[in-house]
C-alpha cells in the first residue's frame, strides 16, 4: 500500500495484543530463545512488525494500545465474557517488561486505561482522527473492528503465505467477506456470537443464518421481531428462547467511540526512534537481523564495536565474488549463518539476504531483495543462482552451522529445498 494513494495524512494504531500473540504462536514450535534462556518469539515478531510497518507506511501519526488488566464494563453486565480465554502463558508473560522498554526506545507512545479494553481505545482514537481529517488504519485482525469500517477508516491486516499482506479492509472488502456491510457486523455478531470472546449470541444460529436474517430483516433486533415468520424450528427456537442472549451479545460486541482519554490524535504525531536505544535494547535481547535494519538510517548504530575491523565485512554483488565465497565457505571447519527475511513467520517469509561469517571479526553479506535494487547480480535468477551454489554447503555435515535463529532459518531454506 503506498502512502501517495491518498492527500489525508495518515493515522496507524495498532491492537498491540493482537500482534504480540500472533507473533508468540506463529514460532510456538521452534520458538526464539536467547543465550540466558529468555524467550523473545513474541518480542522479535512485534517489532519487526512495526519497523516494517514505518519503513513501507511512514505513518504521519501512530500509536500501540493495549487491554488493561482490571475488568471493563462487558465483565459487569456478563460475567462469563472472555471466561474461557487461557491465562497469558509464562513466557510471554516474561517479555512485557522487555515490551515496555523496546517500545519506549522506539518512541511510540503506548494507549492504556483502567477497565477500558484496547478496542474502545481504537474505536475511539479512530472516530477522532476522522474528524481531525485523517485517515486511520488499525492494525490487528479482529472481526470486531470492522463495525468502524468507513471512507477514512480502514482495518491493516497482516496478511498470510496464500495472501501476503497487508489485507487492508474499506466497506466493500468487509461485505465481500461477512455478507454485511460495516453497520451491520455487530447485528452479525450478536447474532451467531463469538466464541473466542466467549459472547453467546443465538442459539442455532451459524454465520450463514446470521447472514440470511440481516438481510431478511434488516438487522438483529427485525429478525426478534419476525421470528413468528421464521420456518426452520431450530433458528425460531432459537430467537424465540435467546431475546435476551441476543441483545446483550449486540451490546458486548459493540465498540465504544466516546471513551474519555488523557490523549488526542493530534499528541501521537510519528516521532523518531531512539537508534541508540534500541540498538542496545535489540543487542541485550539479540537481535541482530533488527539491528541490521536500523543501520541504514544510522551508520553509527554498531560502529563502536566493529570501527577497527570493518574493512573485514564484504557485501557480495557479483556472480565471480560468490564463487570465491563459496570456496572460503568450503575450506571453513564452523559456519555461522542469518538469513535476513520480510516476516518472522516462516511460511510467510521471503528471504531479502544472507549473512555468514567463519571467524570473528569477519563477514559477507549477499544481499538479494533490496528497494535499489536495478538488475539481477548473479544471472537470470538472483534468489536461484544463488542458494543453488549455497545447498552444497548448507547440506555439508561434516561442517557444523551456528547461528543466532539457526532453528527458523533452517524452515525457511527447507521452503526452498535446502535441508540444514
């Protein structure tokens, strides 16, 4: 998605548990640990989410808003709202602190408030911003938000391996996938309910009834109202017994747009990070493919550790100087070795370079993806010329491999054929 599509400067907010959890799970089975047992799966995906997102976006303002820990007003009128969601697992638990401190190195400002969920902060910093002029973009994947869909508010989506993202939701593309248009996704919801907030709707009613119903009637309230014209037994029992299930299942579904907030949209201006910072937060938690990405904007990032061996480092852009990496490659008893991708979840990634390094001190890096990029450096096929050269090497047993992901990088070249 370009930022020249539109003339409205633009607002990102981000459902900031939304994408922590997705990161954490998306790498549940080979999980990133570091080398004093931390795990930092949900830590490194959150991040890379977001640098990626001001890299390809530059938003004009942004902001991460959070559930706070007390119960909300959805507790007090239906105890068993969220009941059956499992207790935030230990190690990810572990990494909030860690969250704190990378987003304050990142300068984006964190949206939290006493018994008040992250949605009814979005839904009411999104309603602002349209009224300021601009156009806001959610980042998270929840249903629930597509209620506020409009000209000027729009849901980013991370996308998957079959539809590589964003999937960016306007009204159309949410009635193309629920049936409904925005204004009537909470008469939807109320109606078939929600299981993973545990929000009961209609007994008997599925999605597709949910659907029929709306546009039968109009909306949750014209299908209670008509249930005596309904023919299929188990829907009409359904709405007949579950009036009240119905109504509160609306009311729990329905982001709040009013909320009073110690901020305004205008105060979340994009601000920049602090490199240093998190260079040195990246470096404690071991991030190194993350440092790498704040060097562009900062070439003294890493300096102190590297200005008298920097001569040491080569980046690859020729088929001959591969070649010659090879043969080094194939003399060396221990290779250490990064894969530099577009997402931290493996089926997902691309692979935009690879780094190794036999000794310390001393490195190549083969870049093959990069937005200068004008011709291909190693014949027809970049990306195939050159982990053609490299399988014999990364199949090579009687070297051993080491690196600082080596569990991931190793999915990632299995996408392509290569077992490490």
């Amino acid at each position: 998605m370009s930022s020249n599509l539109t003339a409205r400067k633009r607002f990102f907010i981000i459902d900031g548990y939304a994408i922590l959890y997705r990161a954490h799970f998306a790498l549940i089975r080979n999980p990133l640990i570091t080398s004093y047992g931390l795990h930092t799966s949900a830590l490194f995906g959150f991040a890379n989410q977001v640098l990626k997102l001001i890299r390809s976006e530059n938003p004009d303002y942004i902001a991460c808003a959070f559930d706070s820990k007390e119960k909300t007003f959805r507790h007090d009128m239906y105890k068993e709202y969220k009941a059956n969601r499992p207790k935030m697992p230990d190690e990810l638990q572990m990494q909030l602190s860690h969250l704190w401190d990378m987003l304050e190195a990142m300068n984006l400002p964190v949206l939290k408030k006493p018994g008040v969920e992250a949605d009814d902060i979005i839904g009411t910093l999104a309603v602002q911003a349209e009224k300021e002029g601009l156009d806001t973009y959610i980042v998270s994947g929840d249903k629930d938000f597509m209620q506020l869909m409009n000209d000027h508010i729009f849901m980013y989506a991370p996308g998957t391996r079959k539809s590589p993202g964003p999937i960016i939701y306007d009204p159309v593309k949410v009635e193309e996938r629920w049936g409904v248009p925005p204004e009537k996704i909470i008469d939807l919801l109320g109606l078939m309910g929600d299981s993973s907030d545990n929000v009961p709707g209609v007994a008997g009613v599925g999605e597709k009834t949910a659907v029929k119903l709306i546009k039968e009637y109009g909306s949750l309230e014209g299908a209670l109202e008509n249930s005596d014209k309904i023919t299929n037994k188990r829907v009409y029992n359904g709405l007949k017994d579950g009036v009240e299930n119905a109504r509160l299942s609306k009311e729990l579904v329905t982001i709040l747009t009013e909320v009073d907030l110690t901020c305004t949209v205008p105060e979340l201006e994009k601000r920049d990070m602090d490199l240093d910072a998190c260079a040195e937060k990246f470096t404690e938690l071991e991030f190194h493919a993350l440092i790498r990405q704040l060097q562009p904007e900062s070439k003294s990032v890493l300096k102190p550790k590297i200005s008298e061996t920097e001569k040491q480092y080569k980046t690859i852009l020729s088929e001959k100087d591969l070649d010659d990496l090879v043969k080094e490659l194939g003399q060396a008893k221990r290779i250490s070795f990064d894969l530099e991708t577009t997402s931290v979840l493996p089926m997902e990634a691309d692979i935009v370079g690879l780094s190794f390094s036999t000794v310390p001190d001393s490195g190549w890096y083969i870049p093959i993806l990069y937005q200068e990029k004008e011709k291909n450096n190693f014949g027809k096929n970049d990306m195939d010329t050159v982990l053609k050269k490299l399988e014999p090497i990364f199949q090579d047993n009687s070297r051993a491999k080491t690196g600082q992901n080596i569990k991931y990088d190793a999915l990632i070249l299995k996408q392509h054929g290569i077992t490490v």
